[in-house]
C-alpha cells in the first residue's frame, strides 16, 4: 500500500527516509532513497559490533534498529517529537531507544563508542557546525569514531553555488568536509558513495536543473572542452549528456544568478530494473560522480 499521512509527515519530502512497504517501492524515487540510507547503516554496522551508539538525527529510527542487531545498545536522537514519537512506536526495543534532543544538546553525561550522523550536518546553519562536531567529540570514548554521510558538493551544485534544496544550508567537498573534520579528530577518511549506472541516471531524473538558454549559450564551451580539459561532469538535456568543465559550470552558475533562478524539478522515470542494495558501493577516493560522502573520524589511530 502507498505511504499513509503519517508516514509522508515523517518523511517530510524526502529528507527523512521510511521503510518502504507498498507494492513496486523498488521501482520508486523513494525506494531508491531508502536504500541509500540503509547502505550507509549497513556499512556501520562492522564498527558497530557490541557497541555503544548514539545515532544522530535518527529520524524515523530505522537505521538505529538496524544497527541494533548488532550493537550492545543503541540510542537514538532527533529534533522531531513526531519522528522520535514513530521511531518508538516502531522500533524500540530492549536495546535501542529513542529521544527527542536539540541537535546542540547531545546527551553529554554519556559516552559513545560510535557516533553516527547520516545526511545531518547539511541541515545545520553554518555557525553550528564546528560546535556539533565538538560536541560529537566531546560524548565520544578516547577510542570512539564518527561516522558521518553528506551529500557531495561537487556532483550536485556549481562552482561558488548555494545548495538549492531548501532545507540544506552548507554542502561540502571531501576536501572541504575533511579540513572541518581535521580540526577536531586526528584521524579522518573520507570515502564516497557511488552507485550503479542505474543510480546514476535515477539521480539525474530525482534533482534535475532544466535551463534550456544556459546550454545554448555554453555551447562553444561544449565544442571546446578538449582544449580546456579539468575537472568534469554531466547534465542531461533533451535525453542527451552534455560534457562539462570546472570553467563551464562556473560561467553558467555567474550567469545563472544573473538571469534566472534554480528550476529543480523530480522528471518522470520509470527504472528498467528494481533498485537494490547491491546497487551502492563506497569508493575511494570520492570522485566528482559520488552521491554521498562517507567520513569516518578519529582521535586515536
């Protein structure tokens, strides 16, 4: 069955994933998203084994049980009450609890072994971050690790451009995201999540920006790219993928402002094949066609 009003409240338009449970999810947008907050649970689960762990912004507390299975205990936070509230109707258990906590109130009489933080600190305003990391660090054993996944700046927005998702207020490179975490932790890997071609399409169809006059007016740029070589990437327009370099998309991002707004719009599509789990993969190091960011974050080797 479809997403009941409960669920799509919790879900708040994508930015909290839900386990899918109505015929066809693995052919859907949501689907897709589910499971690529899973990966990253399931990647955590190997540093996660009986293990004390502070899930931050848990969400509707999914990731958190799943983690439980393998974890000595598991506590998870968020901001939400309706989403704590879901998670415990869930998913509690003698192992895993849930709690409503302002993301600068981590429970600080506590100790975690690991701390994971998946699609969060994209949603924080700039000037809480470096405190959220401090205060990650702060609740963590001298021998614990952070783990944390962000969106990857430079798949998704153009050269000195704002996040153009709404409740997104900083992006980050991995070169970005790994001078942050360097400040606090001695030890960082930064890794990236990547997917199948699949993935890679149903991307482009997910978030797409649609600027006709853009690409004809960078045309010449296009049939130049071999002389001007760097950094690439790739949009679609009219069902094709236009080559595009570092110097490209920063005069299509100056003359974007110039002209009109970001359009970012979901374009039907229907994947040939269901989407699963195997689909995602981390990689290393994170090149420009990652989806995601995985850290992983220490004080002690």
């Amino acid at each position: 069955m479809p997403m009941t009003t409960r669920q799509k409240e919790i879900y708040h338009g994508g930015e909290r994933s839900i386990v899918p449970e109505w015929p066809g999810w693995s052919l859907s947008f949501q689907g897709m998203v589910y499971l690529q907050h899973l990966f990253a649970y399931d990647r955590a689960r190997a540093y996660c084994r009986e293990k004390r762990v502070l899930d931050v912004g848990c969400g509707a507390g999914f990731g958190a049980s799943h983690l439980s299975a393998v974890a000595s205990s598991v506590l998870g936070i968020d901001t939400d009450p309706d989403a704590v509230e879901y998670a415990r109707a869930e998913y509690s258990a003698d192992n895993v609890r849930f709690e409503t906590c302002p993301i600068d109130l981590l429970p600080s009489t506590r100790r975690f072994d690991v701390v994971v933080a998946f699609q969060v600190i994209e949603h924080l305003q700039v000037a809480q971050v470096e405190p959220f990391v401090e205060a990650v660090r702060a609740v963590l054993e001298a021998d614990g690790v952070l783990l944390l996944t962000t969106p990857n700046r430079c798949r998704r927005l153009h050269f000195m451009e704002k996040p153009w998702n709404p409740y997104h207020h900083q992006e980050w490179s991995r070169w970005g995201l790994k001078r942050l975490l360097r400040r606090h932790f001695a030890h960082v890997a930064v890794y990236g999540v990547s997917g199948s071609q699949l993935i890679l399409q149903a991307e482009w169809h997910r978030g797409t920006r649609v600027r006709p006059i853009e690409y004809f007016l960078l045309s010449p740029w296009v049939v130049l790219r071999g002389s001007i070589g760097g950094w690439w990437s790739s949009k679609p327009f009219s069902g094709k993928l236009l080559p595009r370099t570092r110097l490209e998309s920063g005069l299509g991002s100056a003359f974007r402002r110039l002209v009109t707004a970001p359009a970012i719009r979901e374009l039907p599509w229907t994947p040939p094949r269901p989407y699963c789990l195997s689909d995602f993969r981390l990689v290393s190091p994170p090149g420009w066609q990652c989806i995601d960011l995985f850290a992983e974050s220490r004080s002690l080797p």
